[in-house]
C-alpha cells in the first residue's frame, strides 16, 4: 500500500465571470528552485514514485530495451 505524503491546501478562490473556481493546490505552481515548501512536497513524492518504481521486476529489461533502441 502507498502512502503518499499529505498535501496542504489553502483557501484561494477565482472568480470568472461570477463563477467561482477553487483553486486549493494553486501553492504547488510556485517554482521548486524558489519554494521550500514546493521544493520539500516533490522530494516527499519522489521518495513515493522512486521507491514503488525501483520494486518493477522488469524494470532492468525495460531500461536495456530502451537504450538499445535509443
């Protein structure tokens, strides 16, 4: 089972014409170069990603098939 880390949200809402659109995740598109807290939820996923990535039994045949075939 995958835990993945836990995601703050915050309270930013637009409105469009009088539609109103939460947009509670809007924090993430700040640059991970410049924001800590950007840069630190990445590394938490990663960490997630690579971990589940790394225990795929054919993931060495599938890297050698595709550098033969680069």
């Amino acid at each position: 089972v995958l835990k993945y880390p836990t995601t703050k949200t915050v309270d930013v809402v637009d409105d469009y014409h009088g539609t109103k659109v939460a947009d509670p995740y809007r924090w993430l598109e700040d640059d991970v170069r410049k924001t800590p807290a950007v840069a630190e939820w990445v590394e938490a996923q990663n960490k997630v990603t690579f971990a589940f990535l790394e225990q795929i039994p054919q993931r060495e045949a599938i890297r050698k098939r595709l550098t033969d075939l680069w």
